[in-house]
C-alpha cells in the first residue's frame, strides 16, 4: 500500500437542536453537561426572556471557551465552537454581538458553576493525594495576573507602586485550595493585590475539615493565620521562615520537639528537603 494513499474517516457527533448547537466543545460537555449549566442559569436567573442567536447556554461555553484559547479573538474562539457542525447549524456573530452576550450573562452562572463542579477529584487510594487518614491540600496564590488598563479595572483593582513608578496594569491576586496530587480544585477567591495571600486564604478555610491535612509555604507562617486553621478541625504543617525562634518546651525521641506559636500548642520539626529531578539533579533547601 502506498505511504501517499489518502483515506477519509466520518465521524457523527450529537448536539443541541437549532440555535443551542454551538453549545458543544470537543470534551468539555462531558464534564460540564447540558443540564447542569441549564440548572445554573436558571438558579442565577441568566436564562435568556426569547431564543434568538445567541441563547445563554451557547453563552456559557463560549465563555468558558475563551479560557481555553486565550491567544484567539473572540470571533475566532466562536468559530470553534461550529467548527463541527454543518452549515445551516452555524452562525456568526459580530464582535459586539458576543460582547453584548458576555455582559448579559455576568459573573453569577460562572462563579456557581464553578462552585458546583469544585471539590477532590481522588480517592484515598490515588498516589500522592494522602498522608496516613489525611487527605492533602495546599493554598497556592498567583500575584502576577495582569487585567486590561480600562477604568473600571484600575477602579475596583488599582495598580501597583514599585519604587521607579506605577505598574503599566492593573494586578489580580488569586488564591486557590487545591487537592495535592490531582491539582484538583477545591475553592477559589480573588481581588485586589493590597491584601496579602493569608488575608485571601482566610476565606477558604470554611472549606477545610478534619478529614484534611494543609500544606504551607513561608508565606502563610503565622501565629493568627495558623490559630484559624487549627480552628477548622483540619491539620496542617507550616514551613516556618527564618525569623523563627520557638521556644523549646519538650524534646521528642525523633529530634522534633514541642513548642507554641502564640497559644496554640505545636510540634516543630526541623528537616532538610531534597528534591530528585528526573535528570537526577538534587536539590535541597532547609
């Protein structure tokens, strides 16, 4: 047989009737189905009053469309959402058209949605999601996002003073609790850059129980922020910075010893990490 031979595969797919087909992306509506994205329009009040061209629904996809090709125009980003359906099923909205869509439906269905599908992905069984009875999780923050220099960004989010001059756009912190393992999401916040990452951790610990051990960085190393997470029921091991001088009030028989931090009575243990890369590279810190 020829290396040059061509062949042609035909593949059916299955998708809304009408205007609500461009719903559809590939996988994605296996994971986000139909039904629970009606069910969040409907709960937030974002149903669409008359079925036109651009129903809610299709909206929504669209939406969640854009964060995965962020580098495409929105128009394009649309086009692929047709891409597999026959001609008389596409439409093509104009840029203002998907804007207008996009206000229409506002932050509400996206923030249930999210809400609804958060949450572990693994069973205690999947490696490197548990310690002991303890299922892991970690905050993890991202000071770095850059939004758009339009007035209402720089209104609600303002930017950021470096000792040479202001940032060239407004900053977006956010802050997630993650499964570890899976990177699973369980919570998520986000806002201005002014409150530092424990002030947006704190409102994610409603979301802790004492089925689960937290996993911190130096950045979170401190007396108030660890009393609330002992608060939870849940677990938790800090990386202590620097500064820290604990008092010593026993000494256990594995080198670790017991101490506070303010009231609250812990168990430090002083450890070298060292990580093996899979060039075999070491790397090791205190």
């Amino acid at each position: 047989m020829s290396e040059s031979a061509m062949v042609r595969v035909d593949r059916s797919i299955e998708v809304a009737a009408g205007v609500f087909a461009p719903g559809h992306l590939g996988e994605l509506t296996q994971f986000l189905p139909l039904e629970l994205v009606d069910a969040v329009l409907a709960d937030t009040g974002c149903v669409q009053q008359r079925v036109r061209v651009l129903p809610s629904r299709v909206g929504v996809y669209f939406v969640l469309a854009l964060c995965l090709f962020r580098p495409v125009g929105a128009v394009k980003v649309f086009g692929k959402l047709c891409a597999g359906l026959p001609a008389r099923l596409r439409v093509s909205p104009s840029e203002k058209g998907l804007r207008d869509l996009r206000r229409r439906l506002g932050a509400a269905p996206f923030k249930a949605l999210f809400e609804a599908v958060a949450g572990p992905l693994a069973t205690p069984s999947t490696p490197g999601v548990s310690y002991r009875r303890w299922r892991t999780v970690a905050f993890d923050g991202c000071l770095s996002l850059q939004t758009p220099d339009s007035v209402r960004n720089r209104g609600w989010l303002g930017k950021i003073r470096y000792w040479q001059g202001w940032s060239g756009y407004p900053h977006l912190v956010l802050m997630v609790l993650c499964e570890t393992g899976t990177r699973g999401l369980l919570g998520a916040v986000f806002g201005p850059v002014g409150t530092d990452e424990r002030g947006w951790a704190v409102r994610l610990l409603p979301l802790l129980n004492d089925k689960m051990l937290v996993l911190c960085d130096r950045g979170f190393d401190s007396d108030d922020f660890a009393a609330e997470l002992a608060g939870t029921g849940a677990q938790f091991l800090i990386r202590a910075t620097a500064a820290r001088n604990p008092p010593v009030l026993a000494r256990l028989s594995d080198g670790s010893f017991l101490s506070r931090l303010g009231a609250l009575p812990v168990r430090i243990i002083d450890v070298d990490v060292v990580v093996t890369l899979a060039d075999g590279t070491r790397n090791a810190d205190r």
